[in-house]
C-alpha cells in the first residue's frame, strides 16, 4: 500500500451538497471515526494534489473539542499529540503541508498550541510469495 507506515490526519469522504450538509456529515464521520465530538468551525486550508489519474481535495477545518474518548481500539489507532510532534512523524505530502500550515498558524497566536488528533501508520499489506 502507498501510505504504510505513515502518519495521517483524520479523514474521509463528504458525499454531502451544501455547506450546511456537508459541516452534519464530517461531524458525524469523525465521531464515527474517533469517538471524538467536536464544534466544527471554518475550513483552514484546502489542499489539491494528483494521486495517478484521480484529482483529490481536501478540505481543512478546524474543530473544537466537545465531548467523547478517542477509539484506541481501532486499526488504525488514533491519538492526541501535541502540535510540536507533528514535525517528527513521518507524514504524507499532503499531511506534511498540513503539518507545516498549523505550525505557522500556531506560531502567529499567543495561546498554547493545540493537541492534534492522528492516525497511526498502516502496516503495510503483506504480499503472497
């Protein structure tokens, strides 16, 4: 697999039309997800890039933490770091470029730098031989 053995932020589809729609569904997707609810506030950043033929984008959004436990019981696991870490872990390209934007966002504010929420690196499928 493409992505063993790196790092990545929370993430999945929106199927959704409609900012409306779309901020109910990541809501309940990252709880699905993490076991984590959380407000959803703006997107941060978008982010575009080419996989082969297949055009991704991926929307940012900051989000606060309400209530919930985060799953560690699932594969891959998830857990919180602090903003500082994300630096040391080894990311996708596109992770790193998220990785570096909420540094230099963090960097700007005068408040403590939030614990983020990761995906633990996938263990890379083993072939047949």
């Amino acid at each position: 697999e493409r992505w063993a053995g790196l790092w990545d932020f929370p993430r999945f589809e929106v199927e959704a039309e409609g900012p409306l729609f779309a901020a109910e569904e990541i809501v309940n997707k990252l709880r699905l997800q993490t076991g984590i609810n959380c407000d959803l506030g703006s997107i941060w950043k978008t982010e575009k890039h080419v996989v082969t033929r297949y055009r991704i984008t991926l929307d940012c959004y900051q989000a606060s933490y309400v209530t919930g436990r985060l799953r560690t019981s699932r594969i891959p696991t998830i857990r919180w770091i602090a903003a500082a870490e994300l630096s040391s872990l080894p990311l996708s390209t596109t992770g790193r470029r998220i990785a570096r934007f909420i540094d230099a966002v963090w960097a700007l504010e005068s408040s403590e730098p939030p614990r983020i929420g990761v995906r633990s690196p996938r263990r890379p499928s083993k072939g047949r031989g």
